[in-house]
C-alpha cells in the first residue's frame, strides 16, 4: 500500500509578510505576552523569537495546560522560567483563576518603560502589551479572557496607528485587542511535525495520513491510547480495521481514520501529553 511522504511545506511569501505585521505593532507596545502550546512547549516557541522581539520584556504563557500531563508541566515551567529568564504561567480556556496574575505580571515588566518615559518629563500611562504567538495556540482565547472583565475600547491613540484598537484592562494596563503571529519558520521538519499534530499548521501545508502515522509512532506504547481506540498495534490499519472503516476491496480507509485520529489527539480523547523532551 503506497504511503504519502511525510513533510511539511511552508510559504516564504507569507512567512515574510507576518514577520513585517508583526514587527510593526511590536513598535507600539512596551510588553509582549508570548502564548505556547503546553503540549508542545519548545516547538511552538520561534527560534529567533528574543532577535525578533527586541529588547522587548516578555511573558511566557503556557497555554491549553488542560491539554498536557500535569507533572511534565511543573517541569517544563521551571526550565522556562531558568532557561528564557522570563516569568512564566500555566493558562487553560477552561479557567480564569490565572487572569490577574498576567495582568500583574505584565503591569510588573513594563514598568522600566513607564518609569523612563516619566524621567524624560512625559506623564504616567497605562503600560502597552500585545499577545503574541504560532498560529492555533489559543491567542485570541487569552485575548478574550483579559478582555472579557472590561469591554472599554479606547480606540486610537496618540502617535499610535489609527487601524490598531486598545481594550483598557484596568488602568494600568491597555492591551492591543488583535493578536500578533510569529509565523512558523524553521527547517527542522521534526518541529514542523509536532506543530500539525495540534493544529499549528495550515491543513494546506502537509497530508493528514503521514502525519497522523507520525504522530501514532510517537503515541505508541501509550496505554490510554492503546485502551482508547482497543488495539494492540497502534497504526491507522489496524484502527480503520477495529472501526470498520472498510473501503472496497477489503481496504482500511487509512485518509478518514488519520483524520480522526488527529482530531481524537487534539480534543485530549487520547490522554494528556507532552510531546517535547526537556533537554538535560
């Protein structure tokens, strides 16, 4: 049975134009909440995010938490926390018990920038912040949530473009109501895989089958998996076979399982994971 060839394709074109939309509203904040998939915490981060960003202060949000293994979590947090300098919380869509200490944190970070526009004679505002992220990790649920308290839209500002729209948090904190998105950029297929197992990726840029495969590859030995689609052998045959997915001519319909199974991991039917390796 022939099997798609597993790779990513991305599109330089675009990839430049969110690098450049990007950068232009990085120039009107003074903090950047930076928000990851917890299930990925190292391959939904961008490599050259501290180049990209600047001299920027940044907030490290872990997002979709109710998605991930809760001890892998703890860990990961600490080695973010000593590996990127930056503070780091654990956020989920399902809970807004973390909403004021983001807010704190990012009032807290901005607070050089405030007190440096005070010293040049400029009266006190309200800090700046922007939510920033890979595609699909939950940026505009956390613009949502912080927004969700204080519907004042504040509109535009002095010195800051007209199109750009302001939500005032409290009065410390304004933030920009449109996400900014790092694009995907990286040779490294390894990471561009794990980025379409949870849906950071354009469905456009790869085939579900060869993913889906990947991804049970990576899942195998996984006993809530294994209990949860009940087969000993972890690949699409075997699953399309126990579903009775049965194409004519007796074949597994591996394209409408791969499909399921990528949904099935997405939604946390499969269990709760981490699927990068903290480094040593």
């Amino acid at each position: 049975m022939k099997k798609d060839k597993l790779h990513i394709h991305w599109y330089p074109g675009h990839i430049a134009k969110a690098e450049r939309q990007l950068k232009e509203k990085l120039n009107l904040v003074d903090v950047i909440i930076e928000v990851r998939d917890s299930r990925i915490p190292l391959s939904s981060s961008y490599a050259n995010i501290e180049k990209l960003l600047g001299d920027k202060p940044r907030l490290l949000l872990l997002n979709k938490a109710d998605l991930a293994d809760k001890n892998e979590l703890n860990k990961w947090t600490e080695y973010l926390r000593a590996t990127t300098g930056c503070p780091v919380v654990v956020t989920d869509a399902k809970s807004a018990k973390d909403l004021n200490q983001v807010v704190k944190l990012a009032v807290e970070l901005s607070e050089e920038k405030i007190q440096a526009l005070i010293a040049k004679g400029l009266l006190r505002r309200a800090a700046r912040a922007m939510v920033v992220g890979m595609p699909n990790v939950g940026k505009s649920s956390i613009i949502n949530k912080l927004t969700k308290s204080s519907k004042t839209k504040i509109g535009a500002k002095a010195g800051v473009t007209r199109q750009q729209q302001w939500v005032r948090i409290n009065p410390k904190l304004d933030l920009l109501d449109t996400p900014g998105i790092i694009p995907t950029r990286q040779d490294n297929q390894q990471q561009a895989v794990k980025l379409a197992f949870v849906s950071s990726v354009s469905e456009n840029a790869y085939s579900p089958e060869p993913v889906a495969r990947a991804l049970l590859e990576m899942l195998k030995g996984k006993r809530s998996v294994i209990e949860y689609y009940n087969v000993g052998d972890l690949t699409l045959e075997n699953i399309a076979m126990k579903r009775n997915w049965i194409l004519k001519g007796e074949q597994p319909d591996t394209e409408r399982t791969a499909i399921y199974v990528l949904k099935d991991f997405r939604e946390g039917r499969l269990g709760l994971f981490i699927l990068d390796e903290l480094p040593q």
